[in-house]
C-alpha cells in the first residue's frame, strides 16, 4: 500500500485516502472455498474446463496468503 499510495500522491489527486481491508476480506477466501464442496459446484467446476480447475486450486493460496500477511487488500479514494 505505501507504493501504491506514493504514487497517487505524485498524481493531480486531492482528498487521498488510504485504508487497508485485508483483515474485513480474508474470511471471504474461506466462504468460497467451502462453497466449492457442493455437488453442483463440483459439476460446474469440472465442466468449465482446465484454466477454471486451476483458479479454483489457488483458492488455498489466496487464504494462506491472507493469513499470514502476503497478500492484502488495500483502498485509495481520492478526487480527481
């Protein structure tokens, strides 16, 4: 986020703010992950093909990466 909110600042931005989401976001990793055990899903999912397989089994990823800090998701308001 620091990168991020740098960069903005170098722009023509006013009312710049910044807030960091990951911990409001995290849990939802976790709500798709257990959405995906359902026998609908799992039809769906191998009827999408190869490169939907694939996305779902970085679902994993993506909630590890929240826990342990790697990933995070941040937000820049700013007016123009």
């Amino acid at each position: 986020m620091p990168e991020y909110e740098e960069i903005t600042r170098s722009l023509p931005f006013a009312s710049i703010r910044t807030a960091d989401w990951s911990k409001a976001v995290a849990p939802f990793w976790d709500i798709v992950i257990d959405s995906a055990f359902t026998p609908s899903a799992i039809w769906g999912l191998l009827t999408s093909g190869w490169t939907t397989i694939q996305a779902a089994l970085s679902l994993g990823l993506m909630s590890r990466g929240y826990q342990s800090g790697l990933i995070r998701f941040g937000l820049i308001c700013a007016v123009k």
